[in-house]
C-alpha cells in the first residue's frame, strides 16, 4: 500500500518493529526504536527495548486519513524511564538516578489527492526525576508533506520546532517519541547550542513489500546554530500474529 495511503495505526493483531539510527553529523548519534501492537484497528500499544523495555504508551486513532477530516491520532504515556544505569555515562549527569519520561503527542493525517499526504503533530515532554534540580520540561511541533513517487517509493519534507519550557535541556538528546515516522524531525540537545531548535526534516522511504520498509533521513537544524543529521531505519510488521 503507498505510504500516503496507510492508517497511522496497525490493523487489529498486528505487531511492528522499527529502529532509526542518526549516526552522520553533528553533536551526538541518536538510536530510537519501538514495539508496537495493534490491540484494535484503532487501539495499540508500544514500547521501546534499549535493550529493555523502557516504555509504555498507548495509542489511539479517531477517524481515518481517508475521511474529510482525516485521522487524528493520541499518544500518552511512559516514553522513557532512565533508572540510572549506564553502559556509558552521559556527560555532565551522575551516574545514579531515577527518571521518569513522560509524553503526550497529538498528530493528525490527511491524504489529498492521488498521492499526497499531509501530517502534523504537537508534542509535550516532561522529565519528573527523582534527584533535586533534574526535571525538565519540554514541548515540540512538526509540519510534514509526504508524496508517493511510486507505489513502493515516498519521499517527505518538513518542518519541526521544539524546545525547553522554563528549564535547561538535560538530556543529551531529547527523543521526542515518533510512532511510525521515517525520520527524526528535532535535533534538540544539550551541547547543541541553546533551548530550541528549528528544522526541516527530509525522508525517503522505500518499501518493496507491504511488511517491510527501508527509510533513509537527512535532517538539517538552521536554528539556533546550523548542524545537520544523517541517518537510516527499518521497519517491520507482521500480521495476524495469533
């Protein structure tokens, strides 16, 4: 099925697995990746394996990309939790200590024409620690066109915002979550020069068979300081997996 033609949720009993990795560019790489499965048509869960499960969200879809209105789809929950153990230690942050992620996402999907597609999501973050002087607090915003250029070969362009309300950034990344996008639309980071961060994310993804896509991402920050990310990702579903 073309990309802009998909429900951004899964079909009932359907798993999918998916990772990206940003490995080209400036400041640190970035590795996201999530589990999901579709409990309805409309009702999925997901969470995250770092290597552990280290998230639990929920989402649900009102309405389809298809309707006049077009899909828009909930996301809420536990999209990180930080308990404390690293492999390798982040720079400037002890290497004890609990934190809670949590996140809530509205986004909203519309396909327009033959092959076009319009997507647009709101994020709000919230890091709750249990170490004094650690919270953090965050919010982001993201405008995307997506075009087939083939059945099996899409590319999109975009825009996406984001920043800290009211504290510094912490994390060393701030991995707004992104169910089922090709890319990563924000490059908000510690050392990445300031609070926010303006972008223009761009994705090519090709998927020879419906079960499988391949994407490719090139995502520039023009704000506050010029920086740029390289980086690629697969995903994976599987049907009717009872």
């Amino acid at each position: 099925m073309p990309l802009t033609r998909r429900e951004p949720t899964l079909q009932q009993n359907t798993l999918m697995a998916g990772a990206r990795y940003g490995l080209v560019g400036n400041g640190p790489t970035r590795f996201v990746d999530d589990v999901r499965y579709g409990i309805t048509d409309t009702i999925e869960l997901r969470t995250s394996l770092l290597p552990w499960p280290t998230s639990l969200m929920a989402r649900l879809r009102l309405g389809s990309v298809h309707d006049g209105l077009g899909a828009f789809v909930l996301d809420g929950g536990l999209s990180y939790l930080d308990a404390g153990v690293r492999l390798v230690q982040d720079t400037g942050e002890p290497s004890v200590g609990v934190r809670l992620h949590f996140e809530g996402v509205v986004s909203w999907q519309k396909a327009v024409a033959d092959r076009l597609a319009i997507f647009a999501s709101g994020h709000v973050r919230t890091r709750n620690s249990f170490l004094p002087d650690d919270d953090q607090y965050a919010a982001a915003a993201s405008a995307h066109i997506i075009g087939d250029l083939l059945d099996n070969l899409a590319v999109s362009g975009g825009v996406g915002f984001a920043s800290t309300i009211g504290t510094p950034v912490r994390e060393v990344v701030v991995n707004f979550t992104e169910t089922d996008r090709p890319g990563i639309s924000h490059l908000l980071a510690r050392d990445d020069g300031g609070q926010q961060s303006l972008t223009i994310p761009l994705t090519l993804t090709y998927g020879r068979v419906d079960s499988f896509d391949v994407d490719l991402f090139c995502t520039p920050r023009v704000y506050p300081e010029f920086g740029i990310l390289f980086g690629a990702g697969v995903r994976l579903r599987i049907d009717d997996l009872f």
